[in-house]
C-alpha cells in the first residue's frame, strides 16, 4: 500500500455493502480466504480507537462482513488505507478555556441487511477528539427524525 494514491475521503458516499457482495461460490470463497482482511480490520480498528476517530464510521460499516468478506468490501478498506496516507491530517489540542462540544449526526437505513441505522458522535475538547463512537442503532426507525432522535439520546448518555 505504500505506492498507492491518496485517498480524500475514509468513506465514499453512495457505496453500499451488504451480505449480496459476499462471495457465493467456493473459488471466491478460496480467492479471499488469501487476502488479509481480518488482520486489515484489526489493524484499523487499532488505528481508530488510538489516533484515527475520523475513520470510525468506515471501519465500524466494514467490520461487520469479516465473517465472509467479498471483493466489494476489500475495496473499501483498500481506500481507507489511501485515506490514511494523508499525513497532513491532524488532531490538535488548543489551549483555550476548556470548552467541552458534542456532535451527532445518523444516517437511515443504510444497512441494506438489517434495515437499521447508523448513529454517530464526537466530543472534543478544546477543539481536539477525547470520545468518538459508531454504531448500528437498536431498533428500526421509521423516519429520518426518529433516527436523529435516537443519535441524540445516545450521544446525550454519553456525554453524561
């Protein structure tokens, strides 16, 4: 990976993965049981929790096909391993007063398998990610409020 282009965003808006892309006949079983994936997840996922918060919403949709990965979902860690060539992203701490923020955001049902969604959030301090999380949210929703409804609820226990 170390001669690959830059990537500008750890997730392309419009892909969408699911169970349908996992591999269906032994020789696609066989061609990705020689790829990586596993050991790319967790290497990531390392990534995420210590340095990277701005990756968690991609490694937490790909993380979830590592039992039988396809061709489509090794791509997208493909292009978060180019995301994460851009060395000139940083976190930074400031030294203001400290000023605690709190951002949530959800997605709908972009989980093609379950028909759940997605909620986020992020604190920092001083302008610097000291809690990031997301996850796949509990229940189905059935409009795009009750989803940011429930992204806030969450992120209002965390913040507590």
């Amino acid at each position: 990976m170390q001669n690959s282009k830059k990537g500008l965003l750890s997730y392309r808006y419009g892909i969408h993965l699911s169970k349908e892309q996992c591999p269906k006949t032994p020789q696609e079983v066989e061609d990705m049981s020689n790829i990586p994936y596993a050991s790319a997840v967790g290497s990531l996922m390392y990534a995420m929790l210590c340095t990277r918060p701005d990756i968690c919403y991609s490694v937490g949709i790909f993380s979830r096909y590592q039992s039988n990965p396809g061709h489509d979902h090794w791509t997208v860690i493909k292009n978060i391993l180019k995301y994460l060539k851009t060395k000139d992203y940083m976190l930074v701490y400031g030294s203001k007063d400290m000023i605690l923020t709190g951002y949530t955001d959800s997605d709908f049902k972009t989980n093609k398998d379950a028909r759940k969604s997605t909620s986020g959030s992020i604190f920092t301090l001083n302008g610097g990610a000291v809690v990031w999380r997301s996850i796949k949210q509990s229940c189905i929703a059935d409009s795009t409020m009750e989803v940011e409804y429930v992204a806030a609820c969450e992120a209002a226990k965390e913040a507590v």
